[in-house]
C-alpha cells in the first residue's frame, strides 16, 4: 500500500536539506509488512463498514457525491476514494517559514520537532507555582521558540485566558504566534468564519493571497473527530474553509486507548487511524492537491485512575505504531511526544520526553507536537522547560543523524600512523576539523569536573534552564514582518515590543 512517485504540493518546495541536524527517521519498525496491512486494512474497513456518526451536511454532500452512503445515522466512506486519498495525495507538503531558513519539507523520513498542546497554565517561577495562561504567556513562549535552535515549529502551546471574544481569541492567539516566531506557526480556528479573519492576517503579511499559498507560514491544528468515529460539525466546516483559503490542515484525532478507542494498542492505533482517514478523505475529495498532514494521537490511559500517561512506553509503542503505518503509506504525518505528567523539568520529565520522542522519530514521524516545554500531562507550559527540551532534542536529532561508512571515515591510515607515534588522536588535523562539524555541544546540560561543579552553585538542569529562558525573554524581541501590520496588531492586542 505504499505510495510512489508522487509530487510535493508547491512548486517551489523547501531545499532538500533537513533539520538543523539533518535526522533522519524510520529506522524503528515495531510492526512487520503483515502487522502493517492488517492495521491499514482495519482502519479503512472501520470506515466503510461501520461508518462514522454526526456527519455534518457539508461532509455527507461531499463524501456522498465521491460515492459514499449515508444510512441511519451513519455515513459510510467508499472505499475507492479513501484508497486515492493514501495513493495520490501529496507525499511532501511545504510549511514555511516566515524566513526561508525556517521551512520545513513535511514527508519522506525527514523529522522536526515543536511545541504544543494548547495549555491553560503557565508556570511562574518567581512564585514556583502554576497560574491561568494569557495572551502576553503565548507570545512569550512564541519568542522563546522563536530563539531555539532545535525547535522547529511553534504550535500554540498556551491558551490566552484573558482574551474571551471567540473571534478575538483565534485571531489574537494567530497574530501573537505570527509576531512571536518567523518559524512555521500552527494554531486552530473554532469557526469557519475565524478562517478568513486568520487567512485575511496571513495575506497581508504574505503581500498577498497568492504569495501565502505558494508559502504558507501558518497552518491549522483541526480536531475534525470526536471518538469513537463521531464527527465534530464546527471543525469540518473549519477544514472545508481552511482548504479554500490555501491553508495547509492538520487532521488530528485524538483519542485515549482503553476510553475512547479500545484497549488493545492494535484496536487503539487501527480506530485512530481511520478516524485520521475520515478527515485525510474529505480534505481529497475537497481538492486533491490540498496540503493535508495526518495527525493520529492514539494516547494511553492510566486505567487506575482514567487519566493519561503520555510518558509510558505504551505511548511510545502506540504512537510508534501509527506513525509506522503512515511511514509504509508514504503519507506525511504529525504526532503527540513528550507528553510528561511531571510538574517540574526534573527527571521524570527528562526520561518520559527522550522516551517518546526518539521513538516517535525512529518510527517515521515527520511532525512531534508536544516536544518542548508541556508538563503535567499537557496541561501546562515551563519556560525552563522548553529550554532543557531544546537541548534534548538537539541529542536526539543528533542521535539520528546516519552515520557516514567510507575509507576517509573509517581512518585505517589514521590509526596507523597514530600507533606508533603520539598515541593519541588530539593534535591530529581532523580531529580539528569535525570537532565543531561532528559534534552537538549541549548548551545547559553539564559536563564540567566534579571539582569544577562543587564550586558552584549546583544547580541541576532545570534550574540552569529557567535562568537561561529568563534573559531570553528579557532580551529576544523578534522584528520581523512588515512595520505596519506587527504595529497594529501588537497594538490591538496589546503585545509589548521590548521590556518596559
């Protein structure tokens, strides 16, 4: 069922250099070819056989006119039209950018890592508590993303509390992730008519509808499916408005193994799946050449209380195992890792994170949500801890970078002469010259002498990490965008420029 020789959605796409670090994914396959199909198999079959309920008529038109039936209340997807959606769909998308060295070329086995999650709480560390999140909490951590190097993306991780228009509160959580970072943006829209006003934001700092659609620097988290296999009519309408402004859509499902999808992790990851390809679908029949990225969220459910666990290795499997199967479809895909139910950057934190982020990329997840900064179980945001993240997903990336096998690399001439002269490798020219190329140097863990450490202050990694994320944010004022549009907006919404 995998796809071939397709052609990515623009027709200038990003450079075919990776990440920062040029990691590559997919080398983690926890199913065989057999395990593969049946979950494929299963999830289109979820679809066609047993249907999906509260189909909104917008969707009910669409899929009936591609040959889909609505009975009862079910509405029943042809199997033909899901089959050309994983066939030929685009197999790369271009999220840019405002500056061309933040575009990303979603597909393939290339991975990027980002924030997430639409928290309500901020942690303070002046009173070492957590507190409502506001508009000025999302902007900040937009900046801060906007100054690390191995977050590539910034999905509105914070919710703005304080803004309580609807409209008001799209546009404004749109206009600071915009003002915040020049990278790749991602927010999400709870009306239709919220897509213009957001598109309209995005046009006039394109310099126009056509410039934003051949690079589109913002696109729309949409949580078009409620399991178990009900639609969401607001956020159908939303991705019929996203795909005719030339907005690029994320088809999201989120689901929790064991309440909302079964038990099972095949069960889980199959019905996850098909709820990801009832959006995938309607975003095809729409308009095949429309950027659409699948983004199942199969999560775990700790069954002794009924909460999530998105720090278990069951998550990691879970996730692995749909973004596995995406990967065989050659289908771009987005995913949920780094979901730690810790409060604080402490260890837990550090293993739950490196867990299910290095298995989601090894898996062939080309998008990880989540992966910076969310605690409590995606309920909160740490500056400190998108800092510390940052240095962790910097090894990870680095982690997976392919090694490279040649006669220069595998140094027998080296090794020779060094044998029987100084006995070591040091002083040696290439030593020189790949210390910096070869090599990711942390920028807050510590590596320093135990001597060195006690005379000091020690401070462990989060607490290094909160200090560094405070002179960030006192000092990275972003200016990029025209003069005028970030003047009205910031205005309008009440955003500062620079320390007061």
């Amino acid at each position: 069922m995998a796809r071939r020789g397709r052609k990515s959605t623009t027709s200038d796409p990003a450079s075919d250099v990776l990440p920062d670090l040029a990691a590559t994914g997919g080398r983690w396959a926890p199913l065989d070819e057999r395990q593969i199909t049946m979950i494929g198999e299963a999830a289109v079959e979820i679809l066609t056989t047993i249907g999906v309920t509260d189909a909104p008529n917008t969707l009910v038109e669409v899929i009936g006119n591609a040959g889909g039936k609505f009975v009862g209340d079910s509405l029943f997807y042809p199997k033909d039209l899901i089959e050309r959606a994983i066939k030929d769909g685009p197999d790369t998308i271009l999220l840019a950018g405002q500056l061309p060295e933040h575009d990303l070329k979603v597909g393939g086995t290339a991975s990027y890592t980002g924030t997430g999650g639409a928290a309500p709480n901020v942690f303070d560390g002046d009173k070492d508590e957590y507190r409502f999140s506001t508009l000025a909490d999302l902007y900040a951590a937009a900046r801060l993303a906007d100054a690390l190097p191995h977050i590539h993306f910034f999905s509105r991780s914070l919710v703005a509390r304080d803004v309580e228009d609807p409209l008001d509160f799209d546009l404004a959580t749109a206009a600071a992730s915009l003002l915040g970072t020049s990278k790749h943006v991602m927010v999400q829209a709870a009306e239709s008519a919220h897509v213009t006003e957001i598109a309209s934001l995005c046009y006039a700092i394109a310099g126009g509808e056509d410039q934003f659609r051949a690079r589109p620097f913002l696109s729309l988290n949409i949580n078009h499916a409620v399991p178990p296999l009900r639609m969401h009519i607001e956020s159908i309408q939303v991705m019929d408005a996203a795909v005719r402004a030339g907005i690029p859509v994320h088809c999201n499902v989120f689901g929790q193994l064991g309440a909302s999808s079964p038990v099972t992790l095949a069960g889980s990851v199959a019905q996850t799946l098909a709820e990801t390809l009832a959006g995938i679908a309607f975003v095809h029949a729409l308009d095949p050449h429309a950027s659409r990225i699948a983004g199942p969220r199969p999560m775990i459910t700790d069954l002794r209380t009924g909460g999530m666990a998105g720090g278990a290795g069951e998550q990691a499997m879970a996730t692995g195992m749909a973004a596995q199967v995406l990967a065989y479809w050659n289908m771009p895909c987005s995913v949920i890792a780094g979901a730690t139910d810790s409060k604080s950057a402490d260890f837990q934190a550090g293993y739950e994170k490196t867990l299910t982020v290095q298995s989601a990329l090894q898996a062939g997840a080309n998008l990880i949500t989540q992966a910076a900064g969310a605690q409590a179980g995606l309920m909160g945001v740490d500056y400190g801890a998108m800092v510390a993240d940052n240095d962790m997903l910097g090894a990870i990336l680095r982690g997976n970078v392919l090694p490279e096998v040649s006669n220069e690399t595998l140094a027998l001439k080296a090794i020779s002469e060094v044998v029987v002269g100084e006995g070591h490798f040091l002083g040696r020219p290439e030593t020189y010259a790949r210390m910096r190329s070869d090599f990711l140097y942390p920028e807050i863990a510590d590596r320093s002498p135990i001597e060195e450490w006690e005379s000091t202050d020690r401070f462990d990694m989060g607490q290094r990490a909160s200090l560094v994320a405070r002179g960030v944010l006192e000092n990275h004022w972003p200016s990029h965008g025209p003069s005028d549009i970030r003047a009205h907006y910031m205005q309008r919404f009440g955003l500062s420029n620079g320390p007061a």
